[in-house]
C-alpha cells in the first residue's frame, strides 16, 4: 500500500506542475478549466490503472499493465470525442493537457509497482 501512497503523491506533484505550465501558455479561463479538468480526469485514470496493475498477480503484471495502457487510451478517445464537447472545452488545451498528464504518469509508474 506505501508504494500506491507514494505514486498517488508523486503523480499528483507531476499533474499540477504540468497543468500550471499549461496554464502559462493558454491564459483564458475556458482553457484553463478544460486544463485543470483534464488533469483531475488523468488523475482518476492513473490511480484506477494502477490498481489494476498492482492486482494483478505477479505473472501478470504485464498483462495488467497492458490494460492499463489500453484504459488510458479509451480515457483520452473519450475525453476527445464526448466529454469536451458536453464541457464545452476548447479542444487543443484539453487534449494536449491528458495526454502530457497521462504520458508523464506513465513513464514513472513501472518505478511504483515494484514497491
């Protein structure tokens, strides 16, 4: 449970450093909503996959990491079909937002499933 504790932390610093860089670059508020909703978005989906990959039993980590990888992935279909249009978000800032958050995220997650 420590090693889930301290990626949800770690991942949480990487999602608000990410959204307040986003931030700098689109200033209007429109852009900015659809930047922090995005990072709550991948924060939610990170924690979920993690889960799921720290279930799986040891033999299978690959696996459900791999289905983690393929969640991800259907999020941020979703997010770009679906959810920005009800939102109204402007689209560039919202995609570009989930995907940096879910990328970098992802990139450190190997590191917290060993622990």
């Amino acid at each position: 449970m420590r090693g889930a504790a301290r990626f949800a932390a770690v991942s949480l610093g990487c999602i608000v450093v990410i959204a307040l860089a986003m931030g700098v670059a689109w200033s209007d508020e429109r852009s900015r909503s659809a930047i922090w909703a995005s990072a709550a978005v991948a924060f939610v989906t990170q924690m979920f996959t993690f889960a799921m990959a720290r279930l799986a039993s040891p033999a299978n980590m690959l696996a459900g990491w791999g289905l983690g990888i393929l969640l991800r992935v259907m999020v941020l279909a979703g997010w770009g079909l679906f959810a920005i249009h009800a939102f109204e978000f402007p689209d560039m800032p919202a995609l570009i937002a989930l995907a940096s958050c879910l990328f970098v995220t992802s990139v450190i997650e190997p590191i917290f499933l060993k622990a």
